[in-house]
C-alpha cells in the first residue's frame, strides 16, 4: 500500500474510533476534550505507524522539543515521538502531541533544522491550529465541532476525517502557516538555535521537490508556496536584525587545522586552503586565520568581498571587513594570499552548489 493510501485508511480509521470514544459521556473542558481527542488520534497513529525507540533519536527530539517548549503560551503535556516513515514530515495531533517521522530526521542536517520543525509544529499545537483549521473548514467554532464530533451519525465521521486530514496532511491555510513559521521563528531565537535553520530547510525542500516532482513535501505541502514562505521569514530576519548565516544549520564553510606529512594544513570543508611548516608561529597565524574563516566567511559571502588588499602593514587577505592574514605571517613554503584567495573562494562555491537553492544576495 502507497503512502497516500495508508494516510486515507488512517484518516478514516481515526475518524471512525474517536467518534465513537467522543460519543460517550462529558468529557469536561475543552482543553481536556482536546486532550483526550489527542489521547486516541496518537493511538491510531501509533498502530499505523510503527513508533522509533533508538535511544539517541528519542533523547534528541526530546532534548529539542524541551529547549523549545518554554516559549509557547498554552500549558499543553506536549510530546513528541518518531515513527517510522521514510518520506521527510512532521505534524501535531490535538494535546500537544507531536510526531516527526524518520525520514525527516534523516532530512535535516543539524539540531538547529530539526528544531525549526519542531517549532514550527509547536506553533501549530500552541495556537490550536488544527482545531481551528477544522472548525473552520466546517464554518464552526471550536466549541461546536467538539459537540459535533461527540454526537452520533456520518457527520461526526467526516468531521474527524477533515481533523484528521488537516493534522496528519497538514492543511493549514495561509494565515496559519505564516504563524506557524514566524511563531517558530521566534521560538528558534529564544531557545538559542541558529534561525537561519528556519530557511534552510525550506530551501532544501524546494531542491527535493524539483528533483522529485511527486514528492510528499510534509509539512511543507500547503500553502503559501515555498518560496514566498522563504521570503518573509528572510524578511522578517532583516526587520528583526536577525543573522542571516546559513552554513551554520547546514554545517559548511567549517575551518580546521590538520598537522600531516611534516606541515599544518588549513581545511576549510574539503579544501586545502593554505599550508605551511608546523611552527608554533605558523599554528597562531592559522588560528586567528580559521577564527575570521568561521566568524566571517559565510555562504551569503560575495566573491569580491575575499580579496588580498593593501594595508599600512603591507598586502592582507580580508574576508568582509575583516583582515584575516597578512603577508608578514606567511613564510617560505606557504602559498601566497592570491593563492590563498583562490583557495578560499573554491571552498566558498564548493560549499554553494551543496546548497544551491537559496538566493543569497536578495
């Protein structure tokens, strides 16, 4: 059975089981109604999908879900778990319940991507999207869909399809994406991950679904379109004087210092960029080198803004605004800073084509 089938027969067995759960006596609030619809969609889900138990995964989406969940305003038991699924999703079921399959945690390339999707889906939880998407579909309030859903007959069937379908399919509609996004925008900041992870995801989604064309694209499926998602989270980032530094959720443009055949190698990702003999005067001069590499050299970096210039102090290499090496630190055996230059820029395109997706200079 295909995946469109398989989430289908979930939506209706879901529709079916909780309608008849919900069709018993009061269940009290509606924060507890919604609890308790979360209670058995999560058992539903958890006999379709087969629930992940490696150690690691488990201790990480909870270490991420826990650095986040201070900054949502509803007092929700949120929880999440990782179920067994290769195409890249996420979603949130009624009560804070938040599943991650694995093949998004396959997907994303650091703890700052795997937290955007989890804020993202906290968002959703946090405002009661999927309540609200739902009773809005079927033009009710909230308080209505719950009576609804608990009486008996097709409706309640098709109510809880339509809950279903917008949790597991999430089919929000504009309004609720863009909180969603900017909401887990925020959340990355105030829990101290890189926000720039909040794009790059988007941007490696984009790549996916043109190499794949049918590709399920999770979270991601619903309008706004993926590109306009892109750019008022960028746009907000500049309103907010937020850092645009992609490479640092994607893991590129990193430098290190390798000691190898009798000489001090200055790697940046999978290029050699200067070299030189292992002196203790060398190793300094390639640590504050890989030091400017790391602060300065992003993959939103222009070509021109590497460049060897002329100083007071005779010619430097200088990355944005920052003079990274000078000519007086360079001796015999070492390359020259046009060279060295060069080098850099390789590993700066290098590093681009692993990402080609984003507009870096909009």
């Amino acid at each position: 059975m295909n995946r469109l089938m398989r989430v289908c027969a979930f939506i209706f067995s879901v529709a079916i089981a909780v309608t008849c759960f919900l069709s018993g006596p009061s269940l009290g609030g509606t924060i507890e109604k919604e609890d308790k619809l979360g209670e058995q969609v999560a058992k539903e889900v958890e006999q379709r999908w087969e629930v992940v138990s490696d150690p690691y995964q488990v201790a990480l989406v909870e270490m991420v879900l826990d650095r986040c969940v201070p900054f949502v305003e509803r007092k929700l038991n949120y929880r999440i778990k990782i179920i067994e699924e290769k195409a890249p999703n996420a979603f949130a079921i009624p009560g804070g319940r938040i599943y991650v399959t694995s093949g998004m945690m396959n997907f994303v390339k650091s703890d700052d991507e795997l937290a955007a999707i989890v804020a993202h889906e906290l968002v959703h939880s946090d405002k009661n999207h999927i309540l609200r998407q739902a009773a809005r579909n079927q033009k009710l309030t909230i308080g209505a869909l719950l009576i609804a859903v608990a009486s008996k007959g097709k409706g309640p069937a098709m109510l809880l399809a339509n809950l279903a379908q917008v949790a597991i399919m999430n089919a929000y509609s504009k309004d609720f994406e863009r909180e969603a996004d900017l909401g887990g925008l925020h959340i990355l900041v105030k829990a101290g991950y890189a926000p720039s992870a909040s794009v790059t995801v988007l941007e490696r989604l984009k790549m996916e679904q043109l190499k794949r064309p049918y590709v399920d694209p999770g979270i991601y499926m619903d309008h706004p379109k993926t590109e306009e998602r892109i750019d008022y989270i960028l746009k907000a980032m500049k309103e907010e004087n937020l850092p645009i530094n992609r490479k640092i959720p994607l893991g590129l443009l990193r430098p290190r210092i390798e000691k190898k055949d009798g000489r001090l190698n200055l790697w940046v990702d999978d290029v050699v960029v200067c070299w030189g003999p292992p002196l203790s005067a060398v190793l300094k001069s390639f640590e504050r080198f890989a030091s400017v590499i790391e602060e300065d050299l992003k993959l939103e970096t222009a070509p021109y803004d590497v460049d060897v210039v002329t100083t007071k102090r005779g010619e430097a290499l200088r990355i944005g605004k920052s003079i990274a090496l000078r000519s007086e630190d360079l001796c015999e055996s070492m390359p020259a800073l046009e060279e060295i230059r060069h080098n850099l820029i390789t590993a700066l395109e290098n590093a681009k084509k692993q990402h080609p997706m984003a507009n870096y200079f909009r």
